[in-house]
C-alpha cells in the first residue's frame, strides 16, 4: 500500500515560483494552496510517496 509524506509551506509573494520549483525537484507534488482564516498568508500543502 502506497503511503504519503506531507508538508505545509508558507508562500512568500515575490518568490512563489521559486518556492514551487525547489519543492517541485525534490519530487513534492502540490496538492492544495489556502489562505487560513486565522492567520495571514497563504499556505502550500505538499505530498510525496514516502521513501
């Protein structure tokens, strides 16, 4: 049975592209992007198949 890894990232707005990509090459497939209502910021969530 396949099994996940996750990571949330807090997105910077004058770096998003650069912060997809890095996470992009070390093989984490995003899979949502939020902004809380709780806190400011946005939010990348991340997953990858566990080594």
């Amino acid at each position: 049975m396949q099994q996940w890894e996750y990571a949330s990232v807090p997105l910077i707005p004058h770096s998003i592209a650069e912060i997809l990509n890095n996470w992009g090459e070390d093989g984490w497939e995003l899979v949502q992007v939020y902004v809380p209502g709780d806190v400011p910021g946005t939010i990348a969530l991340f997953k990858r198949a566990k080594q």
